[in-house]
C-alpha cells in the first residue's frame, strides 16, 4: 500500500508541471506575433546592413575617382626611386618640393597640416612632411593607384 501510495503521489507530481506550462490560445496568439516581430526586426537589420555596405562600396568608388581625377589633372615625373616612408623617418627636401605639394588636401579628407607640414606626393603615395624638421608625420599609401 505504501508502494502504490509513492508511486500515485509521483505520478501527480509528474503532472502537475506539464498542466501548470499549459498556455492558453491568446498567449501562444501573443508569442507566435513577437517571433513575427523579431524576425521582421532582424529582416529589417539585415536590409540596413545590406545598404550600408553598398554606400561603403560608392563612398570607396568616390574616393578612388576623385584620386584619378587628381592624378590625370596633376601629372608629375619624378627624378628619384619609390621609397616606401613611414612616419618618424626623415626625408630630404628634394621629395617634399614644390612640384610635389598637394594644396587641395581637403578633397581626399585628409587632416588639415599644421604649422610647418604639407602634404606632398610620394608616387602613389601621400605624405604629409614636417618641413622644418624633414620628418614624415603621416602616410597615406596607395591613394593615387587606379586603374
């Protein structure tokens, strides 16, 4: 008699839980609209996303013009080697002369230079120099490379 006792106390035990998570029609109604709703959110998320990376892409395509444009409205020669720099190195003042200077340094949005710096071309590449000192402050590799 205890045994069936045990085991009838058990098997209430068993079932009172699966009753209790029982959901009524209007709360399920409720549960299934905010699954509809997060996976709009997400589809939403997700085109957002999409469109930012396409004006990314553009924005880049924009940039790369506006450089080629630079390159074919100011052609230069060179009387000296590529050299890749790097900031802290020091230059002479052959590569930061006046046929190098870039004067509209705001069309590729670059930083303003401060006292005594100018952004000059290297090549492809942009730098802007300490002219005082000859040390290269920045770079900007591969700005004017297209093709």
């Amino acid at each position: 008699m205890n045994k069936k006792l045990i085991f009838a106390s058990l098997a209430a035990l068993a079932l009172v839980p699966s009753t209790a998570m029982a959901q009524s029609a209007s709360e399920l109604r409720r549960d299934r609209q905010e699954v509809r709703e997060e996976r709009r959110d997400v589809r939403d998320a997700r085109r957002d996303l999409k469109e930012e990376k396409r004006e990314l892409r553009d924005a880049k395509g924009d940039y790369r013009r506006e450089a080629r444009d630079y390159d074919r409205a100011h052609p230069w020669r060179a009387n000296f080697r590529y050299q890749q720099f790097r900031p802290g190195a020091r230059i002479q003042p052959v590569y930061y002369g006046r046929n190098y200077v870039i004067a509209d340094y705001a069309r590729f949005r670059w930083d303003r230079p401060g006292v005594n710096q100018r952004w000059v071309r290297h090549y492809d590449d942009a730098l802007l120099v300490n002219v005082r000192t000859g040390r290269v402050v920045k770079v900007v590799h591969n700005v004017f490379r297209w093709r």
